[in-house]
C-alpha cells in the first residue's frame, strides 16, 4: 500500500461495491469517475467549503515514518509475510514466535514520531473544529500515530498494537510496556537468520485482572477475523454525512487519493496527488483564505 493510499482499493471494493456494512440501507455504491485531477486549486475549493470531512489511511502514510509494512517485495519479518503471522491460528499454534513478532513491532513503533502528513491531518481537525466544521480520521493503522499526532475523532478500525485482549476473560486493556514481558527483552529480530525464541507460554504476557492471568494477545484485527461492527456503523455514518472524503466517495461527494503511485481505483477518484504524503497534505490541508473562526 502505497502512503497514504485513503482508502485502499480493497476497503473500497469491499465496503462500497455492494458489500454491506451494519448500517448500509442496502444501495450500492460504486465509484464511477473518469480521470483524476491533480489540480491543487481546485481541490482547495473543494476542501474551503466542506462542513464534514473524513479521511481514511492506510499503511503508507505510517511508512513515511519509518514503519515497515510487510507488503510487497522484501516485506518479510524473518521469512514469514505478515499474513502468515496474523492469524488466529498461527498465535494458536505458535504464540511466541507471534508475541516476537508483535514485540519487534511495538519497539519500532516507539521509536518513531508521526510524520508531516499525521501532523498536518491533526492540525486541520483542531482548526476546523474551532469553526464549527467536523473532520474524522478513519485508518486502518494499528500505531496511534494518528493519536499521537493530536488527532481526537478517530476510529482505529483494526484496534491497535498498544492494547491487548485476554484470550481468557476478554478484558481489553491499554499497554505500553517496554518490553511487554520480561521474557521478550532482546528477542524479536526480524533478520532471515534469527532464531525463534520458544518461549514458554506462562512467561508471554499474560492478563493481571484480578483471579485470570489467562494469555493475552494483541487487540488487533487478524486475518479472518471481522471488523467491529460497531465501530463498522461509526464509519458508515460518519461516510454518509461527509461532504468531502479522502479518499472514498459516497453519494457524489469529492474523493481526493494522496498516494506514491497509481493505483487500481485512482480513475474512481475526483483528485489525485502523487508523492510523499508529507509533502502534499501539508498544502491541502492548510488554512484556506476564505477561512473565519465562527
């Protein structure tokens, strides 16, 4: 997925080609557009009269902040893809080659500050907002980036790396922990040649409510596993009252694609932006100069 790719071409296809979310009254929606302009003007327009604006992102733009995305050519953590550690039923069977995996991803993401494109995302909310108008961040990251960048109407629709759920009593709960558990200290390597650690299950993380101590695992949205339907009608609803979305349309509103490259859905798209997201978000999203502070 390319930076910023809002909304990739499977959310698109899966959500408004005739799939159903909770909320959808049942019309398809399929994006019918010709060819993209890369006008920035006339994009400006478009965005200085919007009231609702959502913006959807993917992996990209977390990519511009040094965060690998295990996709494409070299997207290996050691020799396995994503997909094949993702899953409910590779933590079944190995869920401490599954806990390095997580485990090397936390400390990366720790590492890592959100970039021009979070930045400029989180200050156009702050400002819109103090003029009445409404902008809602919808991504599929799981690194809080968009969080730490100062986003507050956010909907993390495949949950995030910095909680876990108990595969005992379900508790959900916020950790930051560095390493998550003693016994992960050092490990996670994402070199071809590492060894897996085989830590033994009643030293990963486990749950501290109170009576349980039951494994825990990442709160992310595997491979498999369905989105939250509640967070699902939040997305729907927040789609339905936009009148400028990026990247998605929905009943004829303005779709904007900030992307590195073309993609299979960019002729769907009003605008499209090739480049860096950090270098195109930032000028989008400025300060209009009809702007005024109700």
């Amino acid at each position: 997925m390319g930076p910023l790719q809002i909304v990739p071409s499977r959310f698109i296809s899966q959500l408004y080609c005739g799939l159903k979310s909770p909320a959808a009254s049942g019309t398809k929606i399929c994006l019918t557009m010709a060819r993209p302009s890369s006008n920035m003007a006339d994009f400006r327009k478009c965005f200085a009269k919007a009231k609702h604006i959502v913006i959807i992102s993917g992996a990209g733009i977390s990519a511009e902040s040094g965060i690998p995305t295990f996709r494409g050519a070299g997207g290996y953590w050691r020799k396995w893809q994503a997909q094949a550690l993702a899953t409910p039923g590779a933590f079944a069977q190995n869920p401490s080659l599954v806990w390095e995996f997580y485990h090397y991803r936390r400390e990366v993401i720790q590492g890592v500050q959100p970039n021009p494109g979070h930045l400029a995302i989180a200050e156009c909310e702050a400002r819109l907002r103090e003029q009445g108008r409404r902008v809602v961040v919808i991504t599929q990251n799981i690194d809080e980036l968009h969080r730490k960048a100062g986003t507050k109407n956010l909907l993390e629709i495949h949950g995030s790396i910095f909680k876990t759920r108990c595969t005992s009593c379900g508790v959900v709960a916020e950790n930051y922990k560095s390493p998550i558990c003693a016994a992960l200290a050092g490990k996670g390597a994402p070199e071809p040649e590492a060894q897996d650690a085989r830590i033994p299950v009643e030293k990963l993380p486990r749950c501290e409510e109170a009576g349980c101590g039951g494994l825990l695992r990442p709160y992310v949205v595997w491979f498999g596993e369905n989105l939250d339907p509640d967070i699902l009608e939040e997305v729907d609803r927040e789609l339905a009252l936009c009148d400028l979305c990026l990247v998605v349309s929905a009943r004829g509103v303005p779709v904007a694609e900030f992307n590195m490259e073309t993609t299979p859905a960019t002729n769907r798209f009003r605008f499209h932006f090739q480049g860096p997201c950090g270098r195109s978000l930032p000028e989008a999203l400025a300060p209009h100069e009809t702007e005024t502070v109700s």
